[in-house]
C-alpha cells in the first residue's frame, strides 16, 4: 500500500510540472502576443530593392522617392512616361511600383545621352528592366499618341525648358507646344507631377538657364495655361538652408537644394 501510494504521489507531481512545462502553459496564457512587423508600402518597397544599381540609394535621404511616388499617385499597372530621365534614378523605381503589368518609357536625348550615357547604358543592359522603354526625342520633336499615359513626370528639368546652350546642344524648347503635347498623351483624369529647384520668389523664367532654379509660381502658370489643374503640392522636399540664388551646382548645395513638388491632373471630359 505504501509503494502504491508512493507512486501515486509521484506521478501527481510528474502531472503538475508537466502542465507548467507544456506547450500550453497556464502560467502565459495571458501573455501578449509578438508585435506585428511594421508594414510597408509598394513605394518603400521599390526603394528597398537590393537590385538598384550601387550608388542610387546614397540620393535617397535627400530625394525621398517614396514620398514623392506616393504624392504623384503611381500604382502598379500605371504607363508612366518619365521625361528627361537622364541616368535613371528614377526609371528604376518607377518599374518596380508599375510593376509586369505596368510599363515606363524613359525620355532621352541627345544632350542626355551625351552627359549619362554610360549610366544610362548600364541602367538598361540585359533587359535588366524589362517593362521600360527607352524614347529617344529631341528638344520640341517629342510626339504622343493621345490618351496614351496615366502619369507623366518632369522630375528636376522642368526649369530646362528655359535653357538655351550650343556648348551642351540644348535647344530652347517651344514650352506651350511642349505642354500641349504633354495634355494631348495624358490620359483624362491622368497626373503630371513636377519637381524643380526653387527659384528666388519673381525670379524670371530665364533663371532655368542660369541658376538652373525656376520659380514655381512660373511652372503653375505655364501648366494651368496648358489646360492642367494643380491637384496638390508638398513640402517634403523644402530646405530653409539653401540659397535661391546660388546655382544648383554649386558644392555647398549641390544635392541638398529647396524643392518644390506639384502634382497636376488632366481634367476629365
């Protein structure tokens, strides 16, 4: 009997230690759960991509891509025509936001072409890309097809329009022909987002081809003139440090500069 009760007691503590050592312990059954990993947007995403090329990502504290792609409203199956893409930058994050279903077709030149055309090769090589491609077009012989695409950005060359260099070969372009070009391939409902260097406030538009600024009250009046509605504006380029009347390119600013960030829509019939 006393071997029986012996074992009895053992197997009643081998029961309880079981139940605090279990898979579903009593004593943590109020514990809380691990916290969700923070979500993150198709824009973060595009910039968290390991296969943009090395050197892009150092632009991006000072160009916020996400913002920026985010505020112009660019989802995946969007056909977006990037103007005067230059080496890329963004070429790359907008095919990853449009993603297989979406298509970008980069603008070049050939004062472009001549200025990043190594990286612009290197952005393209191997179809690397495979839902971009590349317009080559002159100043004021760029033709679209109408109602051809849902977004089409000027990211830091809308004050080029104003620009006039034999040394670089840039032709003056015809800006109101320019921008009706732009309305006539822009989808009804579509957005044109611009980014520019501020200009000094009155500043005139030759500033484009000087300080390489432009005052965006310029931009809005060209662009409403053109038919456009200015749909929104941020700020989350601004920089109170840098000077309005210092060229874009020099060292102490160079990268940093005030941006300003509009977003216009093509109205619908």
């Amino acid at each position: 009997m006393r071997k029986t009760l012996a074992f009895l007691s053992i197997a009643v503590l081998v029961s309880a230690c079981g139940q605090q050592t279990g898979d579903q312990p009593a004593a943590t059954a109020d514990a809380p759960e691990p916290a969700a990993a923070p979500a993150t947007s198709i824009y973060e995403d595009a910039v968290a991509n390991t296969a943009r090329p090395e050197g892009d990502s150092d632009r991006d504290a000072d160009r916020k891509p996400a913002e920026v792609l985010e505020f112009f409203g660019i989802k995946p199956g969007d056909k977006v025509l990037e103007l005067y893409a230059s080496s890329g930058y963004y070429t790359e994050l907008l095919a990853y936001v449009v993603g297989d279903s979406g298509h970008v077709v980069a603008h070049e030149n050939t004062p472009l072409m001549n200025f990043s055309g190594d990286a612009i090769k290197a952005r393209h090589a191997d179809n690397r890309l495979p839902n971009v491609e590349v317009l080559m077009a002159e100043n004021n012989e760029l033709v679209l097809d109408p109602d051809e695409f849902d977004v089409i950005t000027i990211i830091l060359n809308y004050h080029d329009l104003y620009w006039d260099s034999d040394e670089a070969g840039w032709v003056k372009v015809d800006v109101p022909a320019f921008l009706a070009e732009l309305y006539k391939g822009l989808k009804p409902g579509g957005t044109l987002g611009i980014v520019d260097h501020y200009a000094a406030e009155g500043a005139p538009a030759e500033t484009g081809g000087t300080l390489h600024r432009i005052d965006p009250a310029i931009v809005i009046s060209d662009v409403q003139q053109a038919g456009f509605v200015l749909d929104g504006k941020s700020d989350v380029l601004r920089n109170p440090d840098d000077d309005h009347n210092k060229s874009v390119f020099d060292p102490e600013i160079r990268g940093h500069t005030d941006r300003f960030v509009l977003r216009f829509k093509k109205p619908n019939p």
